[in-house]
C-alpha cells in the first residue's frame, strides 16, 4: 500500500556552491525537476552532493547540488534532462468520459551495486508494469524512513545481500500520465534516488519479499548489461554510473567490492 500524503517526504533542493555555501533552498512541488527548478531561479547544477533525511522537521528530504550561476558550466550527467519536457503520456493510454488523473508522488532509493560477481539486477514481477524487465534493486521509501536505510532495507529484501553504500550518484524525476498496475489513471510523479554501492561478500541472490514487486534477482556481469531487458528508464542512468563507478575503481573495482516512464512501479 503506498503512504497516505501526511506520511510521504516534503521535498527540498538545496544549491550549494564550490566552497560549500548554501545559495538557494527550494520546495520540489509535484512534477518538478530538481535541474529545471534550480535554472529557473538562475543556477545550473553542477553535479549531484547528497540527500538528508530530517525525521524531526516532519519527514523533509533535503536534496543537495553543486552549483553555479546559469551560463557558467554544461549540467552534469548525473542530474539528465528530461528532452521530451516536463510531464508525458502513456503512448496507449485511452482516458474515459469525465476521468481524471489523481495525483501520486512516489519518492524511492535504488542502488548500482557491484561485486566479484558483477552488478545487482533484479527482474520485475507481474504486480508491475514492466513484468520481466530488470533494473537496480530498491524501492519506494516508508512512512519516515530515511533513503540509505530504504536501499539497505529493499536489497535485502530483492536480493538477500549486504551492502555497503557509497555516494549518490543520480537524482531522477520523472512525471507522466499513465494507468498504474491497479488501473487507476494517475498523475504521476517518480523522485528516483540512485547510489553506489558495494558487496564484499556477494552470495547468491535470494528473493526474499517473495509475491511482492520482484521476480528474481542475478549478478550480472558489466560486459552482459547491454544484453539485459533493462526497463526502458534505467538503461541511461545505469549505464553512465556503472560506466563512472569502473573509471573511478579502475580494473581491480569489482574485485574490491521510452521511454522515461518507471513502467516498473508497484500496485498503489
């Protein structure tokens, strides 16, 4: 069942500049993009810092970018543009006489973890809209529950692996009118946080929330991702941090450790 509105996180973008200084903190309204809100108050994202969870200031998500002054720098891959614009539609979707979508933010945290034995996918089930797909293990936040401890929390449940998170490597938004797994039209808005992470001591992956959003689980290596029925949303995403994370471990790494539309969300 997902958070009724007074459990889900308020939203916040903070901008900071290269010497750390907080230059702007803005609400993340329904269908905003942290990039696109950022320009439009005349900073351009430099690259992705962190996100904090405030459980007593009533459950605010701070999200953290390096910034400078619109015109100075090219937006940094780990924060993509959207180029078809702010809010789309499913290509089939077919609206009845007088329906209208409801509106429905989902704020969720994921993880590109790597291994001895490659990278976590894990495949969705049938009670999503991507039955069969693969993507990074993680899922939807609890009433309350900060981002790390809900990646923590989902990969073991997706996969039973313990894992060791690194830094945020990616804030997505997405925002599109579609029919979720129930068939209810809504307006939906997916707040997608992406870290990096690493097992030490990888095992075979075990499904644990089993009849829940997850079929199966494999480590797969980099080389065969390309090959993998990626849902159509992380292909980019994945890629260019799986990419980053190789450039930055180098070699010896993994010995050490639409369409945009999130088709694989779960029944509301």
């Amino acid at each position: 069942m997902s958070p009724g509105p007074a459990s889900r996180p308020r939203l916040v973008v903070v901008g900071v500049d290269l010497n750390g200084v907080e230059v702007a903190r803005l609400a993340l309204g329904h269908g905003d993009d942290p990039t696109r809100l950022l320009a439009t108050h005349g900073w351009r994202v430099r690259r992705v810092m962190d996100v904090m969870s405030h459980p007593a200031e009533g459950h605010l998500l701070a999200m953290t970018f390096v910034v400078e002054t619109v015109g100075a720098v090219t937006p940094h891959p780990a924060v993509p543009l959207d180029p078809e614009g702010p809010r789309r539609r499913d290509a089939d979707l077919v609206v009845g006489k007088g329906e209208a979508p409801q509106r429905h933010q989902r704020v969720s945290a994921h993880a590109v973890v790597t291994s001895s034995r490659g990278v976590l996918m894990t495949q969705f089930s049938d009670r999503t809209n991507a039955p069969g797909q693969w993507g990074p293990p993680g899922g939807g936040l609890e009433p309350h529950e900060g981002p790390d401890r809900a990646v923590l929390r989902e990969v073991w449940e997706e996969s039973g692996q313990v894992i060791q998170l690194r830094e945020l490597a990616l804030v997505q938004s997405l925002h599109w009118i579609g029919r979720a797994p129930s068939g209810r039209l809504e307006d939906f808005h997916a707040v997608r946080l992406l870290y990096r992470a690493s097992c030490h001591a990888p095992t075979a992956p075990v499904v644990h929330d089993v009849g829940g959003t997850t079929a199966s689980a494999a480590w797969v290596p980099p080389t065969e991702l390309d090959r993998l029925d990626v849902v159509a949303s992380w292909r980019s995403p994945l890629s260019s941090v799986v990419m980053a994370t190789d450039e930055a471990d180098g070699p010896d790494h993994h010995h050490d450790q639409t369409d945009a539309d999130d088709r694989a969300r779960p029944q509301p």
